[in-house]
C-alpha cells in the first residue's frame, strides 16, 4: 500500500470527496477534477471542474506569481509579505483574507527548571512581557491576545478570564515577593536556591526561526529592565524538539495547533503526559488540573463538560505553567475574480468547492 504507483497514480488513489485526483507532478504540482459521482454534490457544491495546486518553494516568487494572475489564490508565510508586498491589492485584482486559526502562540517555561518552578515567578514573567506591543512589532497587528489553550471561537473557552496586565512595576513586586533581590548590586536578580546563591539568567532555545528569534529577542529586553538575564541558543529543528521532548531547555516560543474534535487537553496538560517524551513538555503538574483533564473525558453532557473546561482554564490561569501570547490568523490573497470565497474553520484551508465566477470573469477553458 505504500509503493509509489499505489499512493500517487490517480486509479488508485480512491476517496469520496468532491474532487479526484488527476496528475501528480512531484515538485511541480498536483492536478484534481471534479468527482461527478460525488454523493453529497446536493447539499455540496463542487463549482469548479478542475484544481491546479502549484508548487512555488519562494514565497516572494509566489506573490509576484499572484500579482502577474498565474496564480489564483495563494497562503501567505510572512506577516511582513502580507502587509509590505501587497500594500494595494486591488492594483493587482487581487483581494486579502484573514481566517483566524485553531492555535496559540506561547512562551514555554521550563516548569521542573529552580527559577520557573515557582508559580509567582511565571506570573511575573508574564506581567513583565508586553504582548500586545510584539504583536504590533512582529505580526503587523495580525493576532489576538489569548489567555487559555482552547481556541477563542470554541464554545469551551472562558471569555472571562482577565488579561494579563503589563507592568513592570508589577512584575518586580512579585519577583521580590518571590525572593529575588539584587544582593551583589550587579544588576541582576539572585536568590538562594538549595544552599546556592542564583543569578536569575536562562537561555531560550531555538530552531533556526527568524520570527521567533525577534520575539525572544524583544522579551529579553524586557527582562532586562527587571534585572533578568536572558540568551538565544540556536539548533536546528530536529535537535530542538529533541531537546524540549527530554525537557531539556530552560524557556522557548512554542505553539500548539488544535483539533477539530471537542476539547481534550489530556495530551498536553495531563501530568502523566510529561513522562517518556510526552507532549507536556512543559512538565506541568496540578493535581487539581489532572482531575477535572480526567473528568472531561467521561463527561458526555455537553453543558457539563463546558463548565468542567471553563473552570480547568482558571486553574491554568492562575499557575500560568507558559505565557499565552495571542492566537495568528492565516494570511491569504485570491484573485478577485471569485465570488462565495471561503474558508474552513477547522482547519483554516479554503472551501474552493464552493467558489466560483461569474462566466464574464471566467480565465480557463475545462
């Protein structure tokens, strides 16, 4: 089943969509038509009759390929691309899209590390980060803030949990609640952990990604106006998720995409999912959190279960094991040609079923 005639030849290559595949030309492009024995096509449209899905590896080649119309819709990676490269789209019969995604951005603290593991430290961390300034600087305005891991649309997500304020002021009060002083006068916070005088410094870890690196690179000149010192390591991808999978790492930037299924957080936040390489990198803890994780999953009212996660994203709040940052939109251009276009909200890809044009704007011949 997994030769290369049987996963790419199009009479193989069998489902009950509303498209088939047609031609697959690796690195090239991937060819579907409309499936005329499509079962749902009443209630479904299939508009148009073919799917050319091209492949450009530079995104600055794809968006010239955009505005010269050889392509009708395209992502957009870069914040910077969406905003300086196509500063008028409709010079180029071109239209932009927003659609909010199922994912959070986040600071990851090493909860097991002596200088995160204590909760007023995280909290002050968080107090000492100005996110809606980053987002302004790095994403062009382009994201929300979020303080809990479920998705702001989902029914699950407590809108009234408050926003972290940022404060300086506030963040040096519960540091020094936490016992961290400037003792020697050199500008950085210390404490006595375990017999041993600390220096508050840590080192975020990262995979060679220039976005994430100007993050960091903002937070720790925050941080360093509370007497905090902080570095960048950089690695490539493989040796990153090694090192936050065996916990290996002080604080990163992270995020986590969501599921289409109701809300389970047992994956990420359960305790146990910190041991053998689990996704609780973070190696959080509360048994308090475990129980109502445990609960939720064999709740089957639905009301119940929203109240259950409601109450776990107080819990989250309160210990802030990471620094929620805000939740991105996908970026998007498509010709204006297309009426009816739209997205799905799990995940964030275009419904190009349903998109069609009026025949005078039509460009191809079927």
């Amino acid at each position: 089943m997994n030769s290369e005639e049987v996963s790419r030849d199009a009479k193989y290559v069998v489902g009950s969509g509303p498209y088939k595949l047609d031609k697959w030309i690796t690195g090239q492009s991937i060819t579907l038509v409309r499936n005329d024995n499509y079962w749902n096509k009443q209630s479904i449209p299939n508009y148009p009759a073919k799917l050319l899905f091209k492949t450009i590896q530079d995104q600055n080649a794809a968006i010239v390929a955009a505005k010269n119309k050889e392509v009708d819709q395209m992502y957009v990676i870069q914040p910077s691309d969406f905003v300086e490269n196509v500063k008028d789209p409709a010079q180029f019969s071109l239209k932009k899209s927003l659609v909010l995604e199922p994912t959070y951005v986040f600071v990851a603290w090493n909860n097991k590390h002596p200088i995160f593991s204590d909760v007023k430290v995280r909290t002050a961390l968080a107090h000492a980060i100005d996110r809606q300034s980053i987002i302004d600087k790095v994403v062009y305005g382009m994201g929300t803030l979020v303080n809990s891991p479920v998705f702001m649309k989902s029914k699950y997500y407590n809108n009234n949990l408050p926003q972290i304020e940022f404060s300086q002021e506030k963040a040096k009060q519960m540091l020094a609640e936490a016992g961290w002083k400037d003792s020697d006068g050199d500008g950085i916070l210390d404490k006595v952990i375990d017999g041993k005088k600390t220096d508050f410094k840590f080192t975020f870890i990262n995979n060679n990604n220039p976005k994430r690196k100007r993050v960091m690179l903002i937070i720790i000149e925050a941080l360093k106006e509370i007497g905090i010192q902080a570095g960048i390591q950089e690695y490539e991808w493989s040796v990153f998720l090694d090192k936050t999978k065996k916990h290996e790492f002080d604080a990163c930037y992270s995020a986590w995409q969501l599921g289409v299924t109701p809300e389970d957080p047992y994956q990420i936040w359960h305790s146990t999912q910190k041991e053998g390489e689990g996704s609780n990198f973070i190696s959080y803890v509360n048994p308090e959190s475990d129980k109502l994780i445990e609960q939720n999953r064999t709740e089957f009212d639905d009301t119940k279960r929203i109240e259950i996660l409601k109450k776990w994203q107080e819990i989250i709040f309160k210990d802030q094991p990471v620094t929620f940052l805000w939740s991105e939109p996908s970026r998007y251009l498509y010709s204006d040609r297309f009426r009816n276009a739209r997205w799905y909200a799990y995940p964030d890809s275009p419904l190009f079923n349903e998109w069609w044009t009026p025949v005078s704007a039509q460009r191809y011949k079927n």
